[in-house]
C-alpha cells in the first residue's frame, strides 16, 4: 500500500522526541496566544513566524502547524466562554456554543469542540494524504460561475442559520456582503465608500466587526437587564465533560461536519468558513432527538458540527497549497512564506523531490492535532473557572481585550473608533431581534462574490443564463433553492417558529 | 395604522435606509454593464435588493399580527454610554489624537482609565475593588503584550517616554 509506505515516511521524520517537543510548544503558545480575543491564527503565526527561522524545515513546520491548530482552538474557546468570535469560522461556534456557557455546559461544549475536531483531523489527514491529486482535479473543475453559485448556496445557507425571521436574515447577509466592498475595489482601484478617509480604503476589519457586533452588543445587552433577571452564567458548573447522552447527540455531527469540512475546504478561498457555516445549516436541518435543546439555545451538535467542520477543512485546504501552489487564504499563504523561507517551494514538485518533507509535512498535521487534544482537554477545567469570576469584573476585562485586540490587528487607534460604531450597532440588532451572524458571512463573501460574479459574465460576455447553462453551478444552484423551498414551506415554517420561538 | 410589530418594523426601515445609502452612493461610481462591471455594479445592485426587503420587512411589521406588538423595549443608556465611552477613552489615551495635537498617554493609563469608565456601566462600582481590577489587567496586560508578545504598544505616555 503506497499510502500506508508513505505514512510511515513521513511519521518516521516527524515522530522524534525533538519534533514531539516542536509540536507540544507551537500548541501551547498557539492556544495561549488565540485564547486572548482579537488575536487569531493569522497574527498568532506572524508573530511567532520568526521564532521557526533557526529550526530545520520539519521541525519549524511542525511548529507551525501545532502553533496553527492551538490558535484556532484558541479562538474557538474564547467564542465559546465570552461570545466573542475570534475569526469568521467561529462565528457559528459562538451560537450555541455561548448558550451552553451560559447554562453551566461550557466544559462538554470546549471538549465537543477539541474532540470533534481531533477527529475531523485525523479524518482531513487520511484524506489529504490518500486523495490530495485527485481531489486537485475537483477543484479544477470550479470556474468563476461555480464560486458564484456554491456562494450563494453558502448564504441561503445562512438564511437557515437565524433562528427569527428569514427576511431580516436576508437583510442580514446583503448589509453583510455591502459592507464586505467597503474599500478599495481590486478591479478599477477606486476606494469604495471610503469618505475619504485613509483607513478605510482597506476596507473594514473582520475583528472590528466581530468585536462590536457581538462582544460590544452582548455587554451592553447583558447590563441593560436588571441584576435579578440578568444570571449571565449559571452559578453551578455541571460537569467538565460530556455526557454519554452528549457524546450520542454529537457523534453524527461529527462525522458530518468531517465529510462536509473535507470536501469544502479543497476549494481556494473561504473553504474552512463555507464548511463551518453549512454545517451548522445541515445540524439544523437534521431530526432531532426527542429531548434535545433546540438549536440556539446551547445544542451540542451546534458546536460538534461546525467545529469538525472546520477543522477538517483547514486539513483539506493544505491540498491546493501543497499540489498546486496556490495558498487558499491568507494563514495558508504565511505557511508558503514560512516554507520558502525553508528553501521549499510549494507546489506539486514538493511531493516527488522531497517526499519525506512532503509526508512529514502530514504527518506533523496529525501529530499537531493530537497534542492539541493531549493540551486541552486538561485545559478545560482551567477555562471553566474564568466563568465563575463575578460579572462585574469579567466585563470591564471582555470590553479592555476587545479594544486591545482590535488595536493590535493594525496598530491603528482608527479601528477603535469603528469598534466602538459596530458596538452601537450592535446592540441596536439585538434591540431590533436581528440575528448577527449572517452579517459576517455576507461580510467574508462579499468581496469574493463580487470577483467570481464579475468574472462568469465577463467569460459569458454579459449573459447571466451562464450559471445555469454549466452543470455543477445550475446543480449548486438549484440545491439552493430546493433549500429555499424548505425553509419557505408553511408548514416547515410552522415547525421552524415552534422550535424557535423568539426570547 | 397600527405597527403590528415595532421590532420589525424598525428593522425594516433601518434596512431601507442603509440600502438607499449604499445604492445611492454606488451611483456616484462607474456602474458599467453585466459584461463590464464597473466598480459601483454590484454595490448598487445589493442596495436595491435590501431596499426591497426592508420594505418587505416593513410591510409585514405593518400586516402581521403579533402578540404582544414586539416591543423595542427601554434602550440600555447607561451601559451604551459607558462601554462606548470607555473604548473610545482608550482609544484617545492609547494612540493620542494627533490632528488637534493631543500626545498619547501610553496603554496603562489608557487601560486604568478603561476599567473604571467600563465599570460605571454596571450597577455597584466599589472605587476599592474597581481600583484592584484596574491594576490587575494593567499588569498583565502589560506583561503579555508588551514584556512576551513584544508588541509595538506605547505603554507610558509620550512625555515620559520621550
């Protein structure tokens, strides 16, 4: 079996006790660097790129890949414990993953989102390693009015996501994607409702947005109710792990969050958040057990699912960057600087020049995964006990860490004067029960749409009947609809409302 | 006419308006057809779909009936106030504001400064206790950002630090 022969290659490279060590610190700094809000993956690998320059190129990128993972579970606890999405792919985590925090559930919530994702890891693993050349193929396939539609296959998705009404929701996502242009446009370099200021011809920050929208919101939300009926945490913790019932409700979630994540992230560009957000829309989808929390409320699956979702996807999104050369975001893109660093360059040649790198390279993925788990789990009870410091002072320190974090993505005193605009903002959603999170989907898709939409008609020389005329964008886009459909449906309306019904 | 829903009904105008607003001001760049869009096409077409469904929203404020009438409900003032106030005190301290020449104080000050406007959104504020909170996160902070991470932060102000 050549894939087992070249596992164990690449496990023979990685696995050292060196490595090993490699691997646990790039993990610890990565969790205790993402854990602090604002911070994501991307600033946490520029700021500790430097620290891998003197290593040897195996071990300085298993360094990465386990500073990569801690940074992303890093951002997941913090949307979980406080309700601040560190990065777009965690905005759904927050939904139901908050909502258990707040119930005293945060504990089997951090070890739904660790042990879903390990497994999702190991699973992205298998998969890059057995099918990264086919796979290339498959998103070879995809031209511009394929984006477009697998886009707007991801927002109808979205619409599923808000719990309320789905008109706002669509309101939600196209104030989302208008505030993605914000900025200079790629194409003719005009600066689009800039107002002139300098700032903001780069467009308008994902933290900024994330920080205001649901940190500032949910502060101001949370003081504006009056002590007695505020009860912002439980006061009890129950329990640090999940329960067996927890384990059977998230089981499925995981597997498929894992094969929704792995296929999704193959794509270039927004895989690992498409992957999240359609999860999310699936979990909800899917029947219920008798005796499940409803969907918004803390259901575990709402956080199994997406987390394995995206995890899995930043597994499979190595595949365009590891045979084709071509970084699938901007984390990835660091990872081809760090490699070029290393005297590597990515591409397909990688596999046959140097296959020992290339397979270690995977190897240290999955090694990556595992002491991310072998970290955190013990972690959990640590995070819990943050919960239990009175309101009065968590908040004052929720506030400093979001405006610190927002400071620190630019160093820029500007992005706190738009923090503090999308802290009003806010709070004005949750005044008017208008649901935030398909705004920041609309908000990462905005610029991407536009690209992919402009490039299809300009292929098509105008004619808009291209995306239905190509197979697999008229199949995505009548999956599409078929969804829209469902959720328009009466009686699933009906059903919707029953299981939702607004606070 | 009788807003059936408030909630909805706000929502629904809040989205007219952002939707003028961006198409509007999409026209002001070159709009381009389908085959060459310009950079004010998409926006434009995205302000006119949200115009349309907040009056969509705004309709079945007006038609639907709901219970309880949706109620905004009493805004949260003081909170807002405060917690807006805070950050942007932080800002002020923090990076100084050099187009009227006021020098930066430095991130302690900015974070002492932080806490107890912060603190004043909530319902006690003990100076005591406030005053430790206050020294607390200014220490880590500093030693985190500035000590570990190594960030370009300017932790004392100007005068001091030259």
């Amino acid at each position: 079996m050549d894939l087992i022969n070249n596992l164990s290659i690449g496990f023979g490279v990685a696995f050292t006790p060196i490595n090993l060590l490699y691997a646990f610190v790039g993990c610890l700094l990565g969790t205790l660097i993402g854990v602090l809000p604002g911070i994501g993956p991307l600033a946490t690998i520029a700021m500790l790129l430097p620290a891998t320059y003197a290593l040897p190129p195996v071990s300085a990128l298993i360094m990465l890949a386990g500073i990569y993972y801690g940074a992303q579970y890093g951002g997941s606890t913090t949307a979980i414990l406080v309700n601040l999405p560190g990065e777009a792919s965690s905005v759904v985590t927050v939904i139901d993953g908050y909502q258990m925090a707040r119930q005293g559930r945060a504990g089997p919530a951090l070890a739904a989102a660790g042990l879903g994702s390990f497994f999702a890891g190991c699973v992205g693993t298998l998969v890059l390693a057995g099918f990264a050349v086919p796979l290339t193929e498959v998103a070879f396939k995809f031209g511009p009015a394929e984006y477009f539609s697998l886009m707007v296959l991801g927002l109808i998705g979205a619409i599923v996501l808000a719990s309320g009404s789905i008109l706002k929701a669509v309101g939600m996502i196209l104030l989302g994607l208008l505030m993605g242009l914000v900025g200079t446009d790629v194409n003719s370099g005009v600066a689009r409702f800039s107002f002139d200021i300098p700032e903001l011809t780069d467009g308008i920050g994902f933290i900024v947005i994330g920080m205001g929208v649901f940190g500032y919101g949910e502060i101001i939300s949370n003081l504006g109710k009056h002590e007695s009926e505020r009860k912002v945490f439980a006061a009890e913790v129950k329990g640090l792990m999940p329960t067996r019932e927890d384990f059977r409700n998230m089981a499925p979630a995981v597997l498929r969050g894992t094969v929704l994540g792995s296929m999704l992230g193959i794509l270039p560009g927004g895989g690992a958040t498409m992957a999240a957000f359609a999860a999310y829309t699936i979990e909800k989808k899917a029947k219920m057990r008798p005796g499940e929390i409803p969907f918004g409320k803390g259901n575990i699956r709402g956080v199994a699912g997406p987390e394995s979702a995206n995890n899995a996807a930043s597994q499979t999104s190595f595949i365009p960057l590891l045979t084709l050369g071509i970084p699938p975001n901007a984390v990835m893109a660091l990872m081809v600087g760090a490699m070029t660093i290393h005297n590597i360059q990515p591409g397909p040649q990688v596999m046959t020049s140097n296959p020992e790198l290339f397979w270690g390279l995977i190897a240290s993925m999955w090694i990556g995964n595992a002491m991310l788990i072998v970290l955190n789990l013990p972690l959990i009870g640590i995070w819990i006990k943050l919960l239990t410091v009175p309101y009065r002072w968590l908040f004052p320190a929720i506030v400093l860490f979001c405006a610190i974090g927002v400071y620190s993505t630019n160093n820029n005193t500007f992005d706190i004067w738009m923090v503090a605009i999308f802290g009003v903002l806010g709070y004005l959603f949750i005044k008017l029960g208008i649901e935030p999170a398909p705004l920041l989907l609309g908000y990462v898709l905005g610029p991407m749409m536009e690209e992919n939409l402009r490039r299809a008609l300009l292929l098509s020389r105008g004619d808009w009947s291209v995306f239905v005329t190509r197979g697999l964008s008229a199949s995505l886009l009548a999956v599409a609809v078929l969804l829209l459909v469902i959720v328009l449906l009466p009686s699933v309306k009906r059903k919707r409302e029953e299981a939702f019904v607004e606070e | 006419m009788r807003i059936k829903s408030q909630k909805d009904f706000f929502s629904g105008l809040l989205f007219i308006v952002v939707g003028v607003a961006f198409a509007w001001g999409a026209t002001n760049y070159k709009v381009g057809d389908a085959a060459r869009m310009g950079p004010g096409y998409f926006p434009l077409l995205l302000g006119v779909l949200m115009a349309i469904v907040g009056i969509a929203v705004t309709f079945a404020a007006l038609t639907v009936e709901t219970e309880d009438g949706d109620k905004v409900g009493k805004f949260a003032w003081k909170p807002l106030f405060f917690i807006i106030l805070s950050n942007l005190v932080f800002g002020l301290l923090l990076g100084g504001l050099p187009s009227i020449g006021l020098p930066y104080m430095g991130m302690i000050a900015a974070i002492i400064a932080l806490t107890f406007i912060a603190a004043l959104a909530g319902e006690e504020f003990k100076f005591k206790e406030v005053l430790i909170l206050a020294i607390i996160l200014a220490v880590s902070c500093y030693s985190t950002f500035i000590w570990a991470l190594k960030l370009q932060f300017p932790a004392w102000p100007a005068f001091i630090a030259g």
